[in-house]
C-alpha cells in the first residue's frame, strides 16, 4: 500500500491544497455518497470509498493535515508547532449557546444561538432561551416599567415552515455511513494507529440527513432574523428577576419546541462590584482559621494572617459604600460563603497541625523535665 506521502489526498477529495475544511467536508461528502459499496457495485468501490474517507480523515484534522503537508514537501518538522492548535471541527459552534448582540434604540443584551448550521443533518432539537439584561436603576425597579428590545434569534424558516424540507416529510437515512453515525477509517498505514472511528461528517453522528434541504435554510428548518418584544418589568423587581416570553427565544431545528425571551433585571445598586465581592470573600476565607484557632487554642500563630485578611476584606468590601436593600446584603452572605467554603479544609488541615505540633514539644519537654529529676 502506497505511504502517506506517496498519496495525492487533495487529488482523491479533488480540492486544491488551500482547501478550507468546509469545502474538504462537501467534496468527501459527495464522493463518499457515490462510491459506498452499498451504492455502487463496481469491483473497486469499496477500495475507492475507504481511501476516500482516509484522505478527509487527514485533511480535515489541522494536525494531521499540517504533517501530510511536511511531508509531501520534504520537510517533517514544518508541521510543527509549539502553539494549541485550533482544530478543525465540521460543526460550527453550537447553534444553542453563545451569540450575535441584540441592538436598537431600547438597549443591548446578548442573543443565544449565533451560530448557523450548514449541513443537511438531521438532528430536531428544542431552542434555547434568548437572555437580554435589562439595567434599571433602583426607583424603576421598584415602581415597574415596560420596555421595548429589538434583537437576532432564529425563528422558524418560512419557505419550510421550520421542518428544514419543502417536499419531503420524513429524514432518511444517512447514504455515507448507512446510519451508525460514525465511519471507520484505517490508518494504520499513516501514522500506525490502525482503525479510527470518527463522526461522520454527512449527519454529524445522528444517523438520518433531511431527504430534500430547504435552501432558505439548509435544512435545519430555521433563520437567523431581527425580532421585537415589548417586556413588562412588574413594580418591586429587584436584582436577578428575570421575566419571560413564551416561544420567543431561538426557534428549535428540524420543527422542535423554539425556547422563551428572558428579560434578566440589572439592577446596579443592588450588586457587589467585583472588588467587594473579592473583599468579602477575603473575609470569609479566614472565618475558618479565627474560629478553629480559638477552639484549639493556637489562635496566637496566626492571629497575624487572620487580622490583616480580614481589614482588608473589610476595606475592600465596604470601600464603595453600602448597597440598598436585602439583595445586596444577600450577595455579601453569598461571596462570604464562598470564601468559608474554600478555606475550611486548610483552615482546618493547619489548626491540626498547629496542634500536633504544640502537643509533641510539650510532651517532650515533661519528659525531659522528668529524667532531670529522677
């Protein structure tokens, strides 16, 4: 069998050596869907279907495909590099998280589900929720108001009507891997790791592809469009409410359930900014060390450590002033427990040293006390 540098792979996927990913990605998929040997009879399908998949098994792997390219040009440390690579990947983020920043007239916040999904998988998942921080001062908190937010979601496709096919009602089986979801590539002959077993690229694992893609939307059965809401915040809102739309969150793919518009209240008054949360962390951070050093009586070895912890934690905390109301005394309870939490077990570790330590000099010196005197 003919090694890897022997190999044109960008002649066998038919790309050119500064192909992208997505476009190896359609050129395998294409191939592949024509030489499988449950599609064509010919006698060599089979042997042509699995250089095929060894090829894009290659070139789509930043890695490898750096390596190949050493290789072919004689030089097998051009590959090499000393930072992460960036990986390849063939999805494009997940559709569900992250996002385009709302905009308009009434406000910013951040939209969940950025990403757009560009292959003919077919894999119905519900929407996630859009979450848009709405800031208000105290009074407005407390009296109520509406407000108006225009932002990017995606909503059901109109061409299919959110099931990501015009004319076919029922996903079909995957024609590159059969439906496992997954294909075996051999490359034992490579890099001497013999069969891989990866994602296949066509159905992205889920083992069906939507039979006729809409060309509006690729067949996810959704778009990303500008929607407007108009949000009632009620009255005595505080920090953290949070006020939700039914249905106007990111539609789901493939005809699912799309998520809700949550309106989160910001109210800044009632919000530690981060060096008072940072303080008052501090200071619960060495609670644990004054309360076990009391209790075991070695207090004196690190009543040092303890005081300044806890003026500067103090200082930090109360420097901007004191916050309204009950929420913001919550979150300084809340960033304190933070800091007992993380400093119990060594609190707790070193008071039993401290003890140890003191019990064993003071049984030593009794017992040498005892031989002078016998």
């Amino acid at each position: 069998m003919a090694s890897m540098n022997d190999k044109d792979y960008y002649a066998i996927l038919g790309v050119s050596e500064g192909a992208s990913t997505e476009e190896i990605r359609k050129a395998f998929q294409q191939k592949a869907r024509k030489l499988h040997p449950d599609v064509n009879k010919e006698p060599d399908a089979e042997e042509r279907f699995k250089e095929v998949s060894e090829a894009y098994a290659v070139l789509s792997d930043a890695d490898k495909r750096k390596r190949y390219d050493a290789m072919r040009s004689g030089n097998p440390f051009a590959g090499a590099s000393s930072s992460p690579s960036a990986g390849y990947g063939y999805g494009y983020g997940d559709p569900f998280a992250g996002g385009p920043f709302a905009w308009g007239p009434f406000g910013t916040g951040y939209n969940t589900g950025a990403s757009r999904k560009k292959s003919r998988s077919y894999n119905p998942r519900a929407g996630k929720d859009v979450v848009f921080e709405v800031n208000l001062d105290a009074e407005k908190a407390k009296a109520g108001c509406r407000r108006g937010v225009t932002y990017q979601r995606y909503a059901a496709c109109d061409v299919c009507h959110g099931a990501g096919s015009v004319h076919s009602e029922h996903a079909e089986t995957c024609p590159t891997c059969q439906g496992r979801g997954r294909i075996s590539v051999d490359l034992g002959s490579i890099f001497g790791i013999g069969v891989m077993e990866m994602e296949c690229p066509e159905c992205e694992g889920t083992g069906k592809v939507v039979a006729d893609p809409c060309q509006a939307c690729g067949g996810s059965g959704r778009t990303l469009t500008a929607s407007e809401v108009v949000v009632d915040i009620p009255a005595d809102s505080h920090d953290g409410d949070e006020v939700r739309v039914k249905g106007m969150g990111n539609a789901g793919t493939n005809g699912e359930a799309a998520g809700d518009f949550v309106a989160r209240v910001v109210v800044p008054e009632e919000r530690l900014n981060p060096r008072a949360a940072n303080g008052f962390y501090l200071v619960g951070f060495a609670l644990p060390f004054l309360v076990f050093g009391l209790l075991a009586r070695t207090f004196g070895t690190v009543s040092v450590f303890v005081v300044v912890l806890m003026a500067l934690g103090l200082f930090m905390g109360f420097r901007d002033g004191i916050g309204r109301g009950a929420r913001w005394w919550r979150h300084v309870g809340a960033a304190i427990g933070n800091g007992v939490s993380s400093g119990l077990v060594l609190a707790l570790f070193f008071t039993a040293m401290m003890s140890c330590s003191v019990g064993a000099g003071r049984a030593g010196y009794v017992g040498g006390y005892g031989g002078v005197r016998g």
